[in-house]
C-alpha cells in the first residue's frame, strides 16, 4: 500500500513541476509587461503598433523593439479610475484577481482530486469483484507453494492407500524422469481425482506436491471465468507459462467442472462462447505441453458426468483415479490422525467410533471428532469420551436438540407410538440393522423424533428381501398411528418419500419386480445430491410406466399391511415401549428388552438409517 501512495504522490509532484515550467515558459517569451500609464505614454508616442483587447487584458506589437521585446502585455483598468490618479501625478498599473495559485486551487486541483478519488473507488470495486487490474486482468491467479510449504506429505493423508500407491509414481516421476524415460514410459499428462466430497482429493493433491518437492501451482477453475470475453483463456496461457518457466511442477486445477463443463450444440450464444474458449484454450495447452519437461496436471471434481468428452480423452487426463467414501478400516486410520489433536480418554476404542460412521467422508470424520471435543468441553471434562462420540455422531446424523419445541401431550404421545412403530419393526425384522436409539425429543433438521438404527459394518450388496424389509421398517411408524389413534398423522411423509423411492428402485434399476428383468432407468455415475431420487427421461412406454406405477403401489401396500400385522401381534410391547418412552424421552435397548436382537441378528450390516 506504501508503494501504491508513493506512487500517486509522485504523480501529483510531475504535475506541479510541469506547471511551474510552463509559468517560467510564459515570462521567457519575447513579450514585455508594461504598466497602464506607461502603456498610454507610448501610445500617445506613436510607438504602438497593434492591440488586442481581452476582458483583462492588452496585448499588442511595439513598432520598434524596446528593452530588447516586440511584443507587450498589460492589464486592463477603468479609464475613468486611470485619468485621475494619472491627473494626480501617480503612476497607474493593472492587476488580476487572479493568481497562479487560485488557479489552482479552484481548476486544477479539484480535477485532480476528482480523479483521485475515482481511481481509488474504481480500483476498489474492481478487486472486489474479482476483476483486479486492467492491465493484470489476463494474468494468471494461481497460488504457488514452493518446495515443501503445501505443508502436507503423504503421512498426513489417511484412509486413501490405493489412490496414493497411483499418485506416489507421479512423484516418482518427478524425482527421476531419467529411470522412467529409459523405456520410453511418460507420465500420464493429467491425472483426474474423481469422488465425492470431503474424501480429501484437495488434500491428496497437495501432498503430492509435498512429496515431490517441486513448485505446486494451485487455482480453482471458477478463476479461469470473468467478466470480460478472452480473459479465461488469457489466464490459461499464463498459467501454463508460468508452468514451463518453473518446471518440473505441478499445475492444480480444483473443481474443474466450473471450467470443462461438456460443450453444448447451442455454442456462440450468452455466456457460453466465453467457457468454450477457456474450454478450448485449456485442450490446446493440454495438446501443447510435453510432459517430459516434468509438468504434471492435477485436477478435482466431483461432477464427473458433466465434463467434456474431449477434456477426458487418453492424451489429456490420461488417469481417473476415484476417491470413494472411506471403508470401516479406512475410517479407523482417518480417525487416528484426527484424535491426535486431541485428549482422548484411554479407553475409546477408534474401531467402534468407525463402526458408528459408516458413509462418513473425511472431512465429515474431521467434524465427527472436533464435535465430541466440544460436547466434552461443554459438560467441562477433562478428556473426551466414547459417548462424546455417540452424541456427536447424532448430532451430524439426526441434527441437534431442540428441547425448547414444546409439543402439547396429543402430539407427544403420537410421536412416541409412531417411533416406537420403527423400533420395533426393525427389531423383529431379521435382515434391517439393529437400533441404537429412539428418541422424541426434536431435532433441528425438522424431526420430532428418530429411531437411529446402525451397522456394524459396510456392506455394498443388498438382497431384494432386505430391501422390503427395509420398507416394512419406514411404513411402521405410520402403522402404528393408525393401530392406536385409528387415523394416521403427516409425520410419516418423510418415511414414504424414503420408501417410495426404495420401491422405484427396487422396480426399474434393480428389476427385482415382475415387470420383468430390465433396467429402465440407469443408474449415472453422480457424487452429488445421491440422498435424492434423480430425474431421468423416461425412455419407455406408457403401458410400461402403468406396469411400474403398479408395481410401485402394490409393493407400498404390502409393507405397509407387513407393518401392521406385525405390530398389532406384539400391541403390548408397542404400549409398554411408547409408555418408557413418553417417560425417558430416550431410550435405548439397553433400557427396552424387545428392542435387543440375539448376536446373529446383530451381525447384521447396511448403511446407517435415521427414521424420524
């Protein structure tokens, strides 16, 4: 900022001194200044030759040079005024009531003060929105980490073996180009992490250029975008400029969905003329670069299916390597380097803190164990303990308590009946995972009660019988209202949009159904918003969609009559459960005999469920 004052300061100084100048200009030139009196002297003399008359002033040409000047200036005055005081014997002068410095002040300095002040604003503004200087507007923002100050290694990132075993011959690459160059063997010239996020791709990629000890150039490719047309593909030339000029290196491009988003057939209109030449500009110098020189590209998305086929194609990001959720033994290494950080009571066990996170990312493990230390810090502890964990878990699974939603006693008590529903069902049930928990007590994400049931561990097949026992579990809540209120209540829309979709599924992508072996709606490979149902065209008939809505509504209503049945044999263990729990609030099967499954049945696995 120093240099920047200075650096206008001085501009103010040239103007000043170039002022001066010009005043020094004006009384060098062949002119002559003469008072009035004398002036009317020499016209009475003859020696005047010609004048020109101004508001102000007399200029004119002397017949004859005097004092060495041909020409003369002087200040107009009243006559009347003049004639007087010549009369009186005094000599007469003009004058101006302006100077060289009320000119100045009120012309010149408030056009530079002006002009000031716009500079500063424009420039502010201009930074602000991301635009920065005109003249620096195509550079490149890329951050550079040199050397080893990424300040992360290989040892800091846990729970992703395979894709560091990939990654670890980038960095063997870059140490000893000469041994892979002895075969012929290159380095692939892009690498593309793929995967979910918070699964550490961001992280991976600055280890690696931990690892290589080589200048690390770092940009998101919302950067390439702005406002003028031809700047992203300026700061792509730069960017791999800088590249060239420092290489062996590492270019990283984070999120590049921003940037190589797939090319539409409507190109040249709005905006996306603007993306497909930074598009274009980036293929060019994927084309251009030789990677023999030590340039590796990285990048990272988590919306692989929208990017552009030409940017994917073996010669530019010859390598995917995918960054899936963590496993059971893979969330046991990610939590021993994240409890590190903090005071842990011996007797935590880290492999059942991951039994209890399964579908976790690395950054939601991250969360999971700041969140205990806080529950412990908040209840004043020295260390932090297992149920720390357990609180922490249904605080980022469920969401946090909301005692001060008061519910009136008929809502309370349909609250119970309905959780109490799911408990149980998912008890009885043989194939659904065990309880953990079921509460009344309102959580922030909208809930006014959830049964939490947990696995054991991962599981990446699901048998057609788990998925309608999984559906008996969601509709039980509601089959319980109608059981003991004879009227069922919203609560359970949650659990039918759950259900349903469980039913789509299970109908036309699994062909599970008897509409036939068919997958009728194909399952695209997405990281995003996968808690949702996605929207596909639909490519089959309308005699097809009747066949599968059909199925779909006599899959709900034989869940639903399983539920009811079930319940209505074990109507006192549903009371007396609903009764505990209208008590305790929380309950848990520690505390409720028939919520407690034999060990066989505790064997069993799946992703975790919230019903709420």
């Amino acid at each position: 900022m120093e240099q920047k004052h200075r650096f206008n300061i001085g501009y103010l100084f040239v103007a000043m001194v170039l002022l001066g100048v010009f005043q020094f200009w004006l009384a060098a030139r062949n002119v002559q200044e003469v008072s009035y009196s004398d002036l009317m002297r020499l016209v009475a003399d003859g020696k005047i030759q010609s004048v020109t008359l101004t508001e102000t002033m007399i200029e004119g040409v002397f017949k004859q040079p005097q004092n060495g000047k041909t020409e003369f200036v002087s200040n107009r005055v009243d006559p009347a005024a003049a004639a007087a005081f010549e009369k009186a014997g005094v000599q007469v002068s003009g004058g101006s009531d302006s100077s060289l410095l009320s000119i100045i002040l009120s012309w010149i300095l408030p056009i530079l003060l002006f002009a000031g002040v716009w500079f500063f604003l424009f420039r502010n503004m201009a930074e602000r929105q991301g635009m920065g200087g005109l003249i620096q507007i195509g550079k490149s923002r890329a951050k550079v980490y040199l050397e080893r100050k990424t300040g992360v290694t290989f040892e800091d990132v846990a729970g992703v073996d395979e894709a560091k075993a990939e990654l670890k011959e980038v960095v063997s690459f870059l140490k000893e180009k000469d041994r892979y160059g002895r075969l012929g063997a290159r380095v692939p010239k892009g690498v593309l992490l793929v995967g979910p996020p918070g699964t550490g791709k961001t992280l991976l990629a600055r280890a690696v250029a931990g690892e290589a000890d080589v200048p690390f150039f770092s940009i998101s490719g919302s950067e390439f975008v702005e406002l003028f047309v031809g700047v992203g593909a300026a700061r792509v030339r730069d960017l791999f400029e800088q590249a060239r000029a420092t290489a062996p290196c590492i270019i990283f491009i984070d999120e590049l969905d921003a940037l190589g988003r797939a090319r539409t057939g409507l190109g040249g209109l709005g905006g996306n003329d603007e993306k497909e030449q930074t598009l274009n500009q980036l293929l060019s110098e994927l084309d251009g670069f030789d990677p023999s020189v030590g340039i590796v590209l990285l990048a990272a998305t988590n919306r692989p299916e929208i990017l552009d086929a030409a940017l994917l194609r073996a010669g530019r990001f010859d390598r995917q390597i995918v960054i899936d959720r963590p496993d059971l033994k893979e969330r046991a290494a990610i939590l021993a380097v994240h409890v590190k950080k903090i005071a842990m009571a011996p007797g935590v066990r880290i492999n059942d803190i991951a039994g209890l996170t399964t579908g976790f990312t690395g950054a939601d493990l991250a969360n999971l164990v700041n969140e205990a230390a806080i529950c412990a810090t908040r209840r004043n502890a020295d260390m932090v303990t297992a149920d720390d964990f357990t609180q922490a878990v249904e605080r980022i699974v469920a969401g946090s308590e909301r005692r001060g939603r008061l519910l009136n006693a008929r809502e309370r008590e349909r609250v119970a009946y309905h959780e109490m529903g799911h408990a149980l069902a998912a008890a009885l049930l043989e194939k659904t995972d065990p309880v953990q928990k079921v509460s009344i007590i309102p959580r922030s994400i909208g809930a006014l009660g959830y049964t939490l049931q947990r696995p054991t561990e991962d599981r990446f097949l699901i048998t057609s019988s788990e998925l309608q026992e999984r559906m008996v579990a969601l509709l039980a809540g509601r089959a319980a209202e109608e059981i003991i209120f004879a009227e069922v209540s919203t609560g359970a829309a949650d659990d039918l949009a759950k259900a349903t979709d469980i039913a789509r599924q299970y109908v036309t992508r699994f062909g599970m159904s008897p509409v036939g072996q068919a997958v009728l709606e194909p399952q695209r490979l997405q990281w995003l918003a996968q808690d949702h149902p996605e929207v596909h065209e639909r490519d089959y008939s309308e005699a097809t969609a009747r066949e599968v809505d059909v199925a779909v509504r006599d899959m709900m209503e034989t869940a639903y009559r399983a539920a009811k049945t079930m319940l209505s044999a074990h109507i006192d263990d549903l009371r007396a459960g609903a009764k505990l729990l209208l008590d305790r609030e929380t309950i848990t099967p520690v505390d409720f005999t028939p919520l407690r499954r034999s060990s066989i049945q505790n064997e069993r696995i799946g992703p975790e469920s919230v019903t709420a």
